[in-house]
C-alpha cells in the first residue's frame, strides 16, 4: 500500500506561528537569568532550532530523548534511552515539545523537573491533539490544535521517515 501525505500547515503558516509562540517567550523572559531550553528529541528538533532564533535572551540549550512511538504508533510505554538528566536546579526551563498527544510523555518530564529544584517551568508544543485527554496539562505557549491524526514533517516522522519535510502533513497509508 502506497503512503500519502496531505499537507496540513505549510511552511510559511509554521514559521509565522513559531515567530509568534517566540515574540510571547521572549516578553515573559527577556529580564530572566538562568533559563533553560529542554527540547524534546527527536521530533521537536526542527521547532526547537527555528524558535530559538527568534529568542533575544541568554540561555542554555538541552536535549532529552523520550518517546512513547513505536513504528509510528502510540505505546504507552515511554522509552527513554539515555538516563542522564540536565541540570535543572535553580533554572528557568521552558519545555520545547512538537506534538501533545496523550500528554503522558510530557506529563512525566515535568513532574521530573518540578522535583529538580527548578525556579519555574513552562512548555511549548506546536501541535495539540484536541480529541485526547490531555486537558490536564498546562501549555502556556500552545501552537496549533489538531484532530486526531497522524502527523509527519518538519521534524515528526513515521519509522524514521517524513522528518526533513517543510511542512506538515496527515500521513495516510
């Protein structure tokens, strides 16, 4: 069976809602010191590394791999292959994530982080599942809400693949 993908937000529509998640990141965070970017491996690679441009602060930049996909579906289980956590003690961190979907993957990093000794932490995702039970997690700088759907693209893949896409897409097979 052949694989298709319809494109869901282009390119442009991304890079004016990352520019505006950034605009709103750097008015709550232009006076702080001590702030820290944890983007989410490996899909929010490319999200992270467009916001962050856009940043007008100092900050340090760390990256956690921890899934909860496996051949392009949800598990359940969460897969986190390397153990080492950063130093989260006495930092500002912003959460930088590409996709909410159950919300257990983001749920358990930052109750890992509230336990850190952390000054404060927030979270971006530029997508948002609307239809799964997410609504208890807290996204001060959301991006786009979408249906339940299978999403590939600018960074999110299915087995490895669609990641370097510019723009993001349903991914129908």
């Amino acid at each position: 069976m052949k694989e298709s993908i319809s494109i869901i937000f282009d390119e442009n529509t991304i890079q004016r809602k990352v520019k505006d998640i950034a605009l709103k990141i750097n008015q709550d965070y232009i006076s702080k010191s001590d702030i820290l970017i944890l983007s989410i491996l490996k899909g929010s690679i490319v999200y992270t590394a467009d916001l962050i441009r856009h940043f007008n602060f100092k900050f340090e930049l760390e990256f956690l791999e921890i899934s909860s996909y496996k051949n392009g579906k949800t598990s359940g289980d969460l897969s986190f292959p390397d153990q080492r956590l950063p130093e989260f003690a006495n930092k500002h961190v912003i959460i930088v994530e590409d996709i909410i979907d159950t919300g257990k993957t983001l749920a358990y990093i930052q109750n890992l982080i509230r336990h850190s000794g952390a000054l404060s932490l927030e979270c971006t995702a530029l997508l948002i599942k609307l239809e799964k039970d997410n609504g208890s997690l807290h996204i001060k700088y959301p991006g786009f809400n979408i249906n339940d759907i299978f999403i590939v693209g600018y960074g999110m893949d299915y087995a490895g693949k669609y990641r370097n896409l510019p723009y993001i897409g349903a991914l129908k097979h």
